[in-house]
C-alpha cells in the first residue's frame, strides 16, 4: 500500500483537483465542445484493424468488416468506438509510423461515414498518430495505453490540440526506461497517476480518463488486487476506464482461452461497476451494456427505497 507521505500527496494531487469542481462535474468530458455525460456508466465498443490483435475474432481489415463492426458496436449499445491500429499483445508485429496511420485513415474513413454521430477514440501510443487522427477527421478522444511513456510529445500534443486523454497505467511500456518496482501495485498506480494528472493539468490538459492497465507490466495477482482497490482512485475526482475484456488475467484464471472468457469478463464488468467504473472498454459490447442496464437498475431501486 501506498506510504503515509506519498499517499498525503497523492491525496493531495486529488483534493487539490475536486475542490475546483462541482460534486458531479468529473463525470462528464468535453470531446471537442461535445459534452460526453459520464454519470451513468457507458460501454467504448472495440474495433481493431490489425492483423494480430490478441483476441482474433476482433481483427477488421476489410472495408466491409470495419462498417458491419462499427454499426454492430452502435446497434448494441455502444456509444464510443475505441479504434486500435497497432496491437500491443506481447510478441506483436512492430508497426511504422506510416501503416499505423494508413490503417488508421482507412478506418476511420468508413466508420465516420457509417456512423457519423457516434463518439470515436484512437488507441495509439505515438503522438503523431494522434495529431493525424485529430486533425484529418476530428477523432474525440485518445487512448495511450502506454501513459505517455513510449512518446514524449503525446501530452504536450494533447494539451495542444485539446482533446480528452485515456492516461493508462503501463509499468515498463517504454523499452529503454529503467524498470520500475511495481511489488506494490496500488501504491505505484496511485503515484503514476498523481505524477502524471499534475503534468497534464499544467500543461492545459483537463479532460483526463484513468485507465488502471489491466494486462499492461502486471501479474495475475497485481491485476487482481489493482481490481479489488479500484475505488481507491475515485480519490483524483476523475472518470475511470476499466479494459479488462477476454484478457489473460480472466482465460488463464479460469484454465481457458481468450474466445471462451466471455463469462469470466462479464463477471469482472460487473465487480468493476460496483467500484464506481465509469466507462468499460469491451470486444462484446451487447453482453457489457446488460451489464450495465441491470447495475443501474439495481441502482435506481435502492436509491427510490
């Protein structure tokens, strides 16, 4: 667990961050002047246009595959698409700068005119690829799942072009950084996350959604117990993100593979939302927004008693 001093500043980062906003503003981010309401969890559909992303049955090259994707994520619920380029399972092809965004153009020229209206996020670690995506098609939000680490542009980028940041927990993303003893987990999220929200928030960042990097430099037992103090962030008064669909911490867990951890997942989703998740990053996102549809119900009757 985090030290007396360090958890005094982390809690401090926090403090100083919720005083200067209402009870319920955190729970909302503002996507290009589009206001993405947070109050109710909400379901970010996964489209992958990669040829090795881990879950196979999540790979869409084709044109026609990337359209029946993205209206299937928007038919069953979804209201962001959260789409990725470059696969960051272990062992994955290395990807330049110039496919990534080849694919990248490529998709979102047919998600955009497929579903128009809908909310979309890049997954991409380079701030090039952001400032692309930004720019060429007005993506609304940017999911690095390396926390800023692999590129040292991408939060000045952010702050520049003013879009809304998915800041990921990734314990040794960067392969040239020294290694970080991560033998406390919760402790060295907690002051990741501390270091990092002061950083964005200096540099002009105010839209910034916690992702607790379920999968990224952790064990099976980190991931856990990241997973059973997941409240604890709450303390940064800032959204959170949980992706933790069809991962190795719910298949190896359960003795399986990644196409029958489906059941384990929603089992997750479910703890997750208890903890106060507010947005679910998922690959099976009719299953994720009947989760989400019995949590707020179950919400919504205790609250009338």
């Amino acid at each position: 667990m985090l030290r007396t001093a360090e958890r005094t500043d982390s809690i401090n980062v926090a403090q100083n961050r919720r005083n200067s906003m209402t009870t319920n503003s955190y729970c909302s981010i503002n996507a290009g002047g589009r206001l993405i309401e947070l109050s109710q969890p909400m379901v970010m559909g996964i489209l992958n246009v990669t040829p090795d992303s881990f879950y196979e049955n999540s790979r869409q090259e084709q044109e026609a595959d990337i359209a029946q994707r993205a209206r299937q994520i928007v038919d069953e619920g979804g209201l962001i698409i959260d789409i990725g380029a470059y696969s960051t399972r272990p062992g994955a092809t290395v990807v330049s700068v110039e496919e990534e965004c080849r694919r990248l153009r490529h998709a979102l020229s047919v998600v955009k005119r497929v579903v128009p209206d809908t909310i979309i996020s890049v997954d991409t670690f380079r701030a090039d690829v952001a400032r692309m995506c930004i720019e060429e098609f007005g993506v609304h939000i940017i999911n690095d799942v390396s926390g800023g680490q692999a590129d040292r542009n991408m939060l000045k980028t952010i702050a520049r072009l003013n879009v809304p940041y998915v800041l990921t927990h990734a314990p040794n993303f960067a392969p040239n950084a020294a290694q970080a003893d991560t033998t406390d987990v919760v402790r060295h999220a907690f002051l990741f996350f501390a270091e990092r929200v002061n950083r964005l928030h200096d540099a002009g960042v105010n839209d910034v959604v916690l992702d607790p990097g379920f999968g990224f430099g952790k064990t099976l037992e980190q991931n856990y117990t990241l997973m059973q103090h997941l409240q604890e962030l709450h303390e940064f008064a800032l959204p959170i993100l949980v992706g933790v669909s069809r991962k190795s911490m719910v298949y190896r867990l359960l003795g399986t593979e990644a196409d029958n951890a489906l059941n384990g997942t929603t089992a997750l989703h479910a703890i997750a939302l208890e903890k106060g998740a507010h947005l679910l990053r998922v690959h099976d996102v009719k299953a994720a927004c009947e989760v989400v549809k019995i949590h707020r119900q179950l919400h919504t009757t205790y609250n009338t008693l």
